[in-house]
C-alpha cells in the first residue's frame, strides 16, 4: 500500500484518472466531506507547488488529468472542476468525458512516465463510504499497460476542460 504519492518518482510525466462523482459520504452534522470551498493547494499561496510547477515547465515534465464526470454534475464535481483552473494555467492537460460516454471505466489510478519501460501505476482504494483507503503501486508490464489501455480509450471521449466548460460536453 503507498501511504503518500509524494514517494512516487516522476521521470516525464504524470497522469491522473478519476471517475467517482461524489466525495466521502456526509457526516453526522450533514455536511459533506471535505467541505466544498475554494482550493488551498495553490502555487499562488504555498511557495512549495510553485517550486514544482515552475520545475516541471522548465524540465519538460508533463502532467495530464482525465475526469468521468456525470451530466448534469455532481455538487461535488462542480467544485473539482473549480479546482482544476489552476493546474491548467501551470500547463496541465486537462480532459473532460461523460460518465454516459464511456463504458465501465475501472478504477481511479495515476501513472507515471507511461510507455517508458519504468513505467509505475499508482491505483487508488477507496471503502463503501467513498473514504480514500491508499493506493497500490504497480510496475508489472501487463498491469501498466491494462490502465495505460483504459485511459487512452477513456481519453477518446473527451475534450478539454476549456471546452467542457464553455458548454461543448459531446
């Protein structure tokens, strides 16, 4: 289990697929989980993600994110896709599909440096209550490839963020 993503090594590129549309179930007071509000994580606010964005725009490092959304959205996609304004400004590829687009498509997983023969698959674990578990590391060919094949078929159905927000949604 890979407690933290921070240990996994990003050679050249990083990409990032989700699929859920809701976050952790509400707790007791009723309200969801993490709270939807305005993202903290910013490379205008933590000096850390500024260092690693300006990096990887400056060594070649590429970053994608494919979301499954659902149509009309989720509260809590809404929010996420707010999130994700900011990654795309520090040159993130950014793809948006319709849950209704694509068919089953797996679970929610990152790859790292895919096609290079180093190539390692993070997959996320989450419980009924929609709670993140960890993640399992894969480096065997046959599992990277497998995700490597989910995404570029999820990726077909797509367009980009950009689009997806000025109403273009398939």
């Amino acid at each position: 289990m890979v407690a933290h993503l921070d240990r996994v090594r990003v050679g050249s590129s990083a990409h990032r697929r989700r699929r859920r549309d809701r976050g952790p179930k509400p707790r007791r007071s009723g309200r969801s989980a993490p709270a939807i509000r305005s993202p903290q994580r910013s490379v205008r606010t933590l000096p850390w993600l500024a260092r690693v964005a300006r990096s990887s725009v400056m060594d070649g490092k590429r970053w994608a994110r494919t979301r499954v959304v659902s149509d009309p959205l989720t509260d809590y996609e809404r929010w996420e896709l707010g999130t994700y304004i900011e990654g795309q400004t520090v040159s993130e590829r950014i793809r948006i599909a319709l849950r209704r687009d694509v068919e089953e498509v797996g679970p929610d997983f990152r790859l790292f440096d895919a096609g290079q023969a180093d190539a390692v698959a993070v997959v996320m674990e989450y419980d009924a209550e929609r709670r993140w578990l960890g993640a399992e590391k894969a480096t065997a060919h046959d599992a990277v490839a497998e995700l490597l094949a989910l995404r570029d078929r999820v990726d077909a159905a797509t367009v980009s963020l950009n689009e997806f927000l000025a109403g273009r949604r398939g």
